[in-house]
C-alpha cells in the first residue's frame, strides 16, 4: 500500500509539474513585470569585471548597421542612397575585440524557431555567456554578434554582381534567395521592418551610452540618472529580446518558409516604449546637468567683487550658444542684451499667470527708468515646460508689457539658482542688480507695495533707510 500510495504521490506531482509548465509556457513574455525579469537576469549576473573598450566596439558596429541599412534601402526600395555618404564615426583600428566572445553569442541568434519563449530563454543563454560584463557591455556584444552576420550578408548583396568571390560567398550565405526582383517584392515590407528595428535598437544602446557617460557627475547635479540606471539591466534585457526576435525573423526570410509567422510588432512595441522612455529620462537628465553647471556659474560669477551686470544676466538666462535679443515693449522691436551693459538692472521673474495689476504695480517703476537712464526693467519668464498654449498666453501677454522682455521658448538656465537662492516659486519677483552684478535686493515687490517710488531705486541703501524710517516711526506710535 505504502508503495502504491508513493507512486500516486509521483503521478500528482509530476500531473502539477506538466500543468505548471503549460501554464508557464502560455504566459506571454510581454505580460512579465519588470520585477521578475530582473530577478531572472540577476541569476545570471555574476559581476562585471571583465573589460574591453565597449564605447569604440560600438562605433563600428554602428557604423556597420548604418551602412548595412543603408544598402537595405539601396537594394530593397530602390532609392537613390549614396552608401559611401553614410556618416560615419571613425573607429580605432587597433580596437581589441573579444572575437570569440562575440562569435560565441553569435551561435546563440542564429537558426531559433519562433516564439516570445525562444526569444526570452535566447536572450537569457546570451546573457548567462556575458555574465562578466557590464550590462551596458552585455548589450553591445550582443549587437556586434548581431552585425557581424548581418553586414556580412549585405555587403555580399552589394558586391554579388560586381565580384566573384563574393558571389561565391553569397550563393552559400543564400543572399540571391532574398534579393532576386520577384524574392524582394514579396519580402520588401519584412526586410524594411526588420531595418526599422535595427535602427531602434541601436538608438537605444547608444542612450545606454549616453547615460554611462554622464555617471561620472555628481549624482546630486543629476537626480533623474539613478532611476534610469536602477532599470537599465531590464531594458538591456529587452534590446537582447529584441535582437533575438529579428535574428528570427532574417533566418525564416532565408528559409524555406519565408511567410512562416513571426510578429515582429508586440518587439517593435516594447522596444519603442523603452526608447521612448529612456529619450525622457535623458533629455531630463541632460536639463538637469545643464541647470547644475549654470548654478556653479552663476554662484562662481556673484562671488567676484566686481562682475559685468550683463554677464550675470546672460548666464542666469540662457546657455553660450542660445543669447538671444531682447523685446522692447514699449516699440515691439528687438534690440541687443547689449542694451544692459553698465545698468542697473531690475529682473521682473514670473510665470505666465501674472495679473493686469502685477503689471500695473510696476508699471511708476518703468516710467521713472524712462527718466533714470541708468536703469532698466526686463521681464523674464519662468517657464518649465513650453508648449503651443503657453505660447500662445505669452503672445497675449506681451503687449501688455512695456519694457524689455526676455522671449525664450526654453527654460531659463538659471532656474535652479533663481528658484533655491532667490526662493522664486511661481509669483512675481523683481530682483535688482547693480552695474557691477551686486544682489541690491532679492525680491522689491515687497517695497513697492510698501513704499511705491519712495523705495526706488529699491537697493540696500535705501532698504536700510526706510527701515531706520520705520523703527523710528514705532518708537513714537
């Protein structure tokens, strides 16, 4: 009994274990959460002190795919492209390349049936062989092994009716099976897809790059990076699926079974959300950078005994290569930042909400700079993130305002310094500057409401004065 019992048991178990696999295997790789891909990429990570020169390998392999696509839509569609005007980075030519290693995932691409679960275990065999790599590394050895194969094939589609060696070489690759005329219009929008893929792929893996670039900052100058980073491990996983997936599909073009189905879509679709994802991450990140560098600026500029106001302004403003002219309000033209130089300089920060009487409050300060030429009031608008509409509020604002006004369709480089030191948060601020970039007063609006033209010019002078004034006021009430 005890016997039967135990082979009962067996039968259960290995009934439950058959159910869980079934089960397992209709689940799709596109349902999985980000928090168990990474604990199946983590199993085969073991750490990441094996090397090479990753950035200049993919610069040939870059280079490679470029060209590779290129002569895709040479031969494909037929177009006009020029090859030899594909813009290229220039590689090192003594570039030491872990040919084996690449060959080795290579064999792991090549000649694998269909399915998100072939992809998906491909992508983890690739991933197990590169266990010593960075993830960004991983990534880039996995496209080479990718372009290897893949310029080779294009390249002898290019040279097959000018060279008999690469004839020779491209009967045996089954290259004339894909681009005979009658072949490529059945195969065009399959080869042209794959293209397309190719290229996202390799947007992808260059943002990796560029995010590997810009850890050597401080992190506190980037906050947007760690996050990007944290999650590059499942979005090296997704390019290596990916890439799979289009290993596939060039393999059945080349088979005998060229409308064998293999959906390229639901790869395309994940793919494109990393990119799209990852370009956000980016852009916020490059901002921040941007920001941080502008604040060291700045902060480096005001602590100089003596600074020209007008560099102070032009580095609050805008980057080296955005300086733009200023609006005059008062004709509508543009005049130069020049304008500024050697003035007293009242910056009026705001966002786009501001009210007919915040205009109104300032507008005795902007007759009375009409009088004292050695004064002058720009409007600045503090805007994170322009669009159409915030244009178009800008535009209806404009003719309201009767001095000089700052029109840049960016956010102001100095936002992070204007916002921490000057504690700007939304509502009007005018900060005043001396000719030599001296902080006179951080915030004047306080004074005018208080003082009206009595506080003008609004500097520390006449601030200490009115406060004397006042204490001695409350002595005798």
């Amino acid at each position: 009994m005890a016997s039967i019992a135990k082979e009962l048991v067996s039968r259960v178990e290995t009934t439950v274990t058959t159910v869980k696999e079934k089960i397992a295997s209709h689940i799709s790789l596109f349902t999985l959460s980000d928090e168990k891909i990474t604990e199946l990429i983590y199993e085969t990570h073991v750490h990441a002190d094996e090397s090479f020169d990753e950035d200049s390998l993919f610069v040939v392999v870059e280079n490679i795919l470029k060209r590779a696509t290129q002569i895709i839509d040479k031969v494909v569609q037929g177009s006009n492209v020029h090859v030899d005007n594909v813009d290229e980075k220039y590689p090192k030519i003594d570039l030491n390349v872990p040919l084996c290693t690449i060959k080795s995932v290579g064999s792991e691409l090549s000649c694998k049936p269909p399915g998100e679960e072939i992809a998906h275990k491909t992508a983890l065999s690739i991933l197990q062989k590169l266990s010593t790599y960075t993830w960004e590394a991983k990534s880039v050895l996995t496209l080479a092994a990718f372009a290897s194969d893949l310029g080779e094939f294009w390249h002898l589609a290019s040279l097959y009716n000018s060279d008999h060696l690469a004839k020779q070489l491209a009967i045996l690759k089954k290259v004339p099976q894909l681009i005979k005329p009658a072949e490529l219009q059945k195969r065009r929008q399959a080869i042209l897809e794959v293209s397309n893929l190719i290229k996202t792929v390799v947007r992808v893996i260059a943002i990796f790059d560029e995010f590997e670039k810009l850890s050597v900052n401080d992190p506190k100058d980037i906050p947007e990076l760690p996050a990007a980073l944290n999650h590059l491990p499942v979005d090296v996983y997704w390019t290596i699926v990916t890439i799979a997936a289009i290993s596939t599909k060039i393999s059945i073009l080349l088979s005998d079974e060229p409308d064998k189905p293999h959906d390229l879509a639901p790869y395309s679709q994940k793919i494109h959300y990393v990119l799209n994802k990852l370009n956000l991450h980016l852009t916020i990140s490059r901002k921040q950078l941007v920001e941080a560098e502008a604040f060291r600026k700045i902060r480096k500029l005001f602590s100089y005994s003596s600074t020209e106001v007008l560099e102070i302004i032009k580095a609050l403003i805008f980057t080296k290569d955005t300086v733009q002219t200023l609006i005059d309000g008062s004709t509508n033209r543009t005049v130069s930042i020049e304008t500024l130089r050697k003035k007293n300089t009242l910056l009026f920060f705001s966002s786009l909400d501001i009210t007919d009487d915040d205009i109104a409050l300032l507008k005795p300060v902007y007759d009375t700079t009409k009088k004292e030429k050695n004064y002058t009031i720009v409007w600045v608008p503090v805007v994170e993130q322009w669009t159409d509409e915030l244009r178009k509020k800008f535009d209806a604002l404009r003719p309201k305002i009767p001095w000089y006004i700052v029109q840049q369709f960016t956010t102001v480089v100095g936002i992070k310094y204007i916002k921490e030191v000057w504690q700007f948060k939304g509502k009007p601020t005018l900060v005043v500057l001396s000719p030599q970039g001296k902080v006179e007063n951080t915030n004047a609006i306080h004074l005018i409401k208080s003082w009206g033209l009595k506080a003008f010019p609004f500097d520390s002078k006449v601030t200490k004065k009115l406060e004397e004034e006042r204490n001695w006021l409350a002595k005798w009430v």
